[in-house]
C-alpha cells in the first residue's frame, strides 16, 4: 500500500490535480480497505450531485492519495457544499496533513464550494459484543462504557482536524449528524475459518440458523427483477421499526445498476425463500477486501423461521469465500437501554460475536470569508429541514 508521504520525501509539496476515471480506479486498486462510497460508481449513484477526482502528487509526479468529490448546489446560489464520503483515500498517519488538506481547501474555494465535509477513515474507539451485552441498562449509551480498544491514530487525526478548525459532525455526541454511520459493527473475518465464524455466533444466533434450515428456507442470490419485491419489504420493515431512509426504488434500481456495471457482483441482492414467498431480503457490497451488509428488510409474518438469520451467515461466508478481511453490518443505534426501540437492531447483531467500532465521524469546515460561513449556517438549517 503506497503513503501519502513517506521517509524522504517529508520536505516535498504535494500539488492537487484531477484524475480520470481510469488513474483514479489505478490508485484505489493499490489500496485495501477503500469504502465502496469513495469508487467512481458512487457519484452516478447520486444523481443529485455533481462530482470530480482529485488526486495529489509529489513533485516528481508519484500519486500519493486520491478523492471523490461530490458537489451539491445550494439553492439559488452558485455555491456548492463540498462531500468526500469516507474520503480522502490517503495515509492517515502522516503528522503533516497541512501538506494535502490546504491543497484540497483551495482548490474546493476555486471550485465555487462554501464549506466541506470529509469522512477520515481511521477508527476511534472499539467495544466487544460481551462487554457491551454485560453494559446494558436504563438510560446507558455505548460511549458510557470504557472502551475495549482506542486507537491511538484516531485520536491524533481527531486533534490535528480540531487544531485546524475543523468541526466533528454532530460533537462528541451519537453522531446523528453523520451523513454515513459514526457507530458501525464489524465482524472480523481475516484469518478465521467458517468453523470459528459459526462457534463466534451466540447461542440464540446458532440455534436460529439451524431454526431456518429445518423449516426450509432457501437462501438465494437475486437480480434486478426482484427490486421491486425487496423495495415493498423495506417499506414493511420501516413500518414496523420506526424509521424512514427516504430513498424509493429507483435509487435502489440506479444503485445496482451503476456498482455492478463498473465491477459485476460488487452489489448482490440476498433473499430468503419460504414456501415459494420471499421472506427477506439483504443487500451486500463488495469492494476490496471489505464488505457491507447494507440494507435488510422483512416481511411481518413467518418471523419465527428466521429468514434474516439464514441471509446474514450465507452472506458472511460468501463474504469469507471471497476474501473479505471484514464484514461490515453497518450502522447501529448508540443506544444500551433495552427499553429503547431502536436498541433491537444492535442486540441482533451483537449476536455475531463482532465488535462495536466508533468511526472518526464526519468533519466539516466552512471556507474563509463571512458570506461562506453565512451559507454554512443555511445550508446547515437546510438540511435540518430536509
């Protein structure tokens, strides 16, 4: 894996210039733990936004780290807010981010932009699934119990940003804020062995795998026809679970398409078959050595031959299958009271035997001058609207 700067070239600039898509898909392939929302697809993906690659260099032309960038207009302006999701793709660990940051907040400023936000991709604070199920009570959150592991790059990434005046999405809080989740739960996956993935599920998540597999479920890879389907059963689930994403089918529709178009199987539709019905349904990205379980839905009956569970171990060893270093089930409620509603969807997946991990977040900055920091706070009451 190339660095963003390395021993000896400490005291060299990095200049900013655009990729094409081809330079850009180069680079990523150099590097391991991209996130599917920093590959070229992901812009056609939102369609509302415009977008460009970035890439630096040192002097003698070596391609040190890369951006997608994406553009969204404010209203009636011709302003732009700035957005790299889980982005830059760059080495972290470098004390002198000035060296590329700078470079990025001028070209964004030429660019139109009035504020940006970035996602740096380095982990802050890691939780067990035992120490977390053992944390649970009235009133807790996540962030109230110590730690299993903090990441002593994330907290030095955190105070470089804050010494230069960035803002962490949301404060210290939930992170609900965050366009993509702060708190995600990952299921690590390099040098283990199917068996050990079984034995690392509890008790209740063995006996409903085998719970499916007697009653029938059959667990099968979906196409594009079957959207639809797994479209009206997100509906249900956001029913029944109090939350809305606000996306119809066509997004889900545009999403499969573009991902699979630039790499085919990079998103697979799982779904879960009983007595010829589709139970559920789960989506799957696959970039690198990474892969997100993205989106699940259900149907409200035949719950208890628990398709969901049937879906989420055939996706993770086809995760395993395919080389996958870590199964990421996405985002999870901070919440540790059981009396919390949304505190359901991070107990089912505790059951996984994975880990809790606290992202760095997203990090905003306005650009220099009052009228950008008087669109900032707009956009910023805009959003809240929306």
């Amino acid at each position: 894996m190339s660095a963003l700067l390395v021993t000896g070239d400490r005291d060299q600039d990095l200049q900013l210039r655009g990729l094409s898509v081809a330079e850009y898909r180069s680079f990523l392939a150099t590097w391991s733990g991209v996130s599917f929302l920093q590959h070229p697809s992901w812009a056609q993906v939102k369609d509302q936004w415009s977008s460009e690659r970035v890439g630096w260099y040192l002097d003698n032309g070596e391609l040190k780290g890369a951006a997608l960038v994406l553009y969204r207009q404010f209203p009636g302006t011709r302003k732009y807010f700035a957005y790299l999701p889980e982005g830059p793709v760059a080495d972290w660990a470098d004390p002198e981010i000035d060296r590329w940051l700078g470079p990025l907040l001028r070209h964004l400023r030429r660019a139109g932009a009035f504020a940006v936000r970035i996602g740096p991709s380095p982990a802050y604070r890691r939780w067990n699934a035992p120490l977390l199920k053992s944390a649970t009570g009235p009133g807790r959150k996540i962030a109230d119990v110590l730690a299993s592991e903090v990441d002593p790059l994330g907290t030095a990434v955190a105070e470089r940003l804050r010494a230069r005046g960035w803002k962490r999405c949301g404060g210290d809080d939930d992170g609900d804020a965050d366009a993509q989740p702060r708190f995600v739960f990952q299921v690590q996956l390099a040098g283990r062995q199917p068996d050990q993935l079984w034995s690392g599920l509890n008790q209740e998540w063995r006996r409903n795998v085998r719970t499916a597999k007697k009653a029938g479920v059959e667990v099968l890879v979906g196409g594009a026809a079957d959207l639809p389907e797994f479209y009206r059963l997100l509906r249900i689930t956001e029913e029944r679970d109090g939350f809305r994403l606000g996306r119809d089918l066509a997004y889900y529709q545009r999403q499969y398409a573009v991902l699979n178009a630039e790499q085919p199987g990079r998103m697979r539709l799982y779904l879960a078959v009983h007595q010829g019905e589709i139970l559920a349904a789960h989506t799957m990205i696959t970039a690198g050595r990474r892969v997100w379980y993205q989106t699940g839905a259900s149907a409200d009956h035949r719950r208890e031959v628990r398709p969901s569970n049937a879906l989420q171990w055939q996706m993770l060893l086809d995760a395993h299958a395919l080389g996958a270093e870590v199964y990421d089930m996405r985002g999870i409620p901070s919440t540790l009271d059981p009396d919390d509603r949304p505190f359901g969807l991070l107990r089912w997946k505790l059951g996984t035997g994975g880990q809790v991990v606290e992202t760095l977040g997203e990090w905003e900055t306005p650009m220099n001058g009052t009228a950008n920091h008087a669109l900032y706070r707009a956009f910023q009451a805009y959003l809240a609207r929306r």
